[in-house]
C-alpha cells in the first residue's frame, strides 16, 4: 500500500511553490495525496511567522495534525522551523521540523522516520555564501497558473520584519533556469507562470554579470514562450519606467503591479527602514497609470506601527484615498520577537490598530468597485479556470490585470485564454460576454 501524504500551507505564493515541490517529489517517490479531510501516513504543515497570527494558526495547524493523525509522521517545515525551531520542538507528536535551506532533503527524511521521541531539527544558519536551492516543479494540482519561485532571501531589515532570519540573504535562480522552467510549465499546458520571490525586485543582484528583473523579462520575451507571466509583489523603487514601459508594449506580461508601500506617513516610513517617501509612491502610481491605464495596482499597507498616531494614519488613509490604486492588503501590526521595532516606543494600542484596520479595509471595498467600473465596456484577456461554484452555467477567471471574470456557457471552459467584454459589476468582480472580435 503506498503512503498516503496531504500538506498544509500557510503564507506566501513562495510557500506554495515549495509545498508544491514537496507534493511532486512524494509522488514521484510512490506516495500517494490524500484530500486535506482524510487521515494520512505523513502530514506536513508549511508554515508562516510573517504576523503573530500566523505563527498561532501555524501552531494551530500542527496541534490539528497531530490530533487528526495520531498514527502519522508529523513534520513542520518552512519559516517557523528556521527562526522558532525550539518554539516547536515544544509541541508533543511533531516529528520533523525543517528550515528553508535543506528543502531538497526533507521529502526523503519523512518518508524514512520510524524512530519516536524529540522531533528531529534540520536546519542550518544562512551565511553570506548560501547559494539558491532550486528546487524543478513541472506542475501545480488543481491550479491553472503555475508559480515559479526566481528569488529567495531579503536584506532590507525593515525593522518590524523578520523575514531576513527566516529566509536569509538575496539569492537568485539563474536567467536560463528560469527560461527552461518556464518552457517547461509551457510543455505542460500551462497558460500563466506567476514569478515570484521574498525580495522580487531584487533578483539578479547576487548573480555574476548584469541581471536584473528587468532584464529577465527581456530575455524571456526573446524566446518562445506563449504564456502570460505575471510579477508578485515589488517594492516602490523596484519599479522604474523601463519596467513599465515593457508591460505597457507586451501582451504577456500581465497589467499588474502589487506593491509594498506600508505607509503613506515619511517618518514612519523612516522608522521602517523603508528606502523610500510617500512622494516617490505617488509618482511611481501615476507613472504606471499613465503608460498602462487598465494596470491593476494593488498595495500593502501595514496599520498601527510604533509611533503611528492620528496624524500618520491619516495621512495613509488620504493618500489611499486620492490615488488611483484598485485594492489594497492591510495588516495589522505584529510586534515580533527578534525585531527592533519590537523595543521602540509608542506601540500602538490593538483597539486603536482595529478601529485603523476597519476604516481602511471599507476604503478598500471602495476602490475595488471603483477599478471595476473603470473596466464596464472594455475588452480583457481571462484566464478560464472551469465551473463557478454555487452559480449554474457560468465560468470564472482571471483577467490580466487581476479582475476576477465571469460569463455564461453551455460547455466547461477551462485553462483557456479567452476574450471577454466587461458588462456589469459582482459582487467579487466583474460578470462578461464572450467577445469575437471578428463580429464587431
């Protein structure tokens, strides 16, 4: 009987793409996925520390594993395990806790532990010669779009961040790996690769020659790749004309930006460690907006930093407001062991965080349906990703610009670029007719 497995990921697209990498190598090794419902002979819990809560719903989840399959090999791997190791050597039943340095190894290591007791720790401190691990995935189950992980590391030491112990310094996948990873998933059907990284905009700067994000796309628009590539989240400065001049003139490469802007206050961002002013955001925003009009720009803002009073959330708040952005991610602030924002002074109080959260995740809904209004009339490329749930006869997708489509059909329509025409609003997004542009 072949070993079952099932894998729980919390956290990043860089997460999936490893958890993914874990998943391939299992079956490739005779295992056997199991739905996340059933019990299983290895269960791994690929966890997240980004925020407090995710280190408690890490937690949670392992405990779950444990309780759930008391006859199974339990191992935790990722972040969690690189930083907090002794945090989950605490948890009773845990087998394996692994870091973000030894993944190649860790699907062998479950497969082969018969021995009870302390969890085995494997992990090792990243120095300044830790070379990227790539780790080849041909697939995704039960995804349309594949992610493909080109970065790894940080060295921005922001100071509320502790993503540079968990993942080390900058480390990048080389230009022709990541065109044969790209051909590959091509090979494989897929029609959209996500490139993706801890520090994206900062691939290349470990590389020997001239390398850089920018760069890349290049090169990929000199092959033979006929899929769309989509970019994950880039910082303001990452972001120059060239770039978007290059998303402007091809097809593609997807309208769409995620950036990190945090705050929208100067001296918080100074507080940050951000490389960065709000003037330099706004002129970025309107950058994009002027050479792609239809870009989808997405924010991440991060409520209630130390020092964040009323006059500094507010300034966030009517940046947001006055800028043509199309959503934004908002977090709360986590005050997180190892950091130096931790020690500083003025922490906010959390009824204060909540009630900034509140007001700027409505603003938000606001923007989303004023984007969406934007598009009523025009016609958009979409990614078809089959049946809509609860909705009979209609298909969903994926614009590229990051609007979520639906449109009506007799037949199923999946992983098919299709052209639709934006006619009304959703509640999630935008419902379409099919376009043919050779009847208009």
């Amino acid at each position: 009987m072949k070993q079952s497995f099932k894998i729980i990921t919390l956290g990043c697209k860089v997460n999936q793409c490893e958890s993914a990498f874990m998943e391939e190598s299992l079956i490739g090794k005779g295992c056997r996925k199991v739905n996340k419902e059933e019990p299983a002979d290895i269960v791994i819990i690929n966890g997240c520390i980004v925020t407090g809560r995710a280190s408690y719903q890490t937690r949670q989840a392992i405990r779950r594993a444990v309780r759930e399959n008391p006859e199974g090999t339990i191992g935790a791997i990722g972040c969690y395990g690189q930083v907090y190791p002794d945090e989950l050597s605490s948890i009773s039943g845990l087998n394996l806790i692994g870091g973000n340095n030894k993944k190649g190894l860790l699907p062998g290591l479950l497969l082969n532990m018969n021995e009870e007791g302390r969890a085995l720790i494997v992990r090792e401190d990243f120095d300044r010669g830790s070379r990227f691990e790539h780790i080849p995935i041909t697939k995704f189950s039960d995804r349309t779009r594949a992610f493909l992980k080109i970065q790894d590391g940080c060295e921005s030491l922001c100071t509320y961040c502790i993503i540079p112990k968990a993942r080390g310094p900058l480390r990048s996948l080389e230009p022709e790996d990541v065109i044969t990873s790209l051909k590959i998933f091509q090979e494989n059907g897929y029609k959209e690769v996500v490139l993706t990284g801890i520090n994206l905009g900062k691939y290349g700067r470990d590389l020997v020659g001239d390398v850089d994000l920018t760069k890349l796309l290049a090169d990929i628009d000199k092959n033979d790749i006929n899929m769309r590539v989509r970019l994950s989240s880039l910082n303001p400065t990452e972001i120059n004309t060239t770039l978007i001049e290059l998303m402007a003139g091809r097809e593609w490469l997807c309208r769409h930006f995620h950036i990190s802007l945090q705050s929208g206050d100067d001296l918080i961002l100074k507080r940050m460690n951000r490389d960065y002013n709000a003037e330099s955001f706004v002129e970025t925003v309107n950058n994009i907006k002027s050479l792609v009009p239809y870009a989808s720009i997405g924010v991440d803002v991060l409520v209630g930093f130390p020092g964040e009073d009323n006059s500094s959330f507010t300034k966030t708040y009517r940046l947001l407001k006055e800028l043509p952005v199309s959503y934004f991610h908002v977090f709360p602030y986590s005050r997180r062991k190892g950091t130096p924002a931790a020690k500083f002074s003025h922490q906010v109080e959390d009824r204060v965080i909540k009630k900034r959260v509140f007001a700027l995740k409505l603003l938000d809904q606001k923007k989303r349906q004023a984007f969406r209004e934007n598009l009523l009339g025009s016609t958009f490329s979409v990614l078809s990703e089959g049946w809509v749930s609860g909705h009979s006869g209609f298909i969903g997708g994926l614009a590229d610009n990051y609007v979520r489509f639906t449109f009506p059909s007799k037949n199923l329509v999946k992983n098919e670029i299709v052209s639709l025409r934006a006619e009304y609003l959703t509640r999630d997004g935008v419902s379409a007719s099919l376009w043919d542009e050779r009847s208009h």
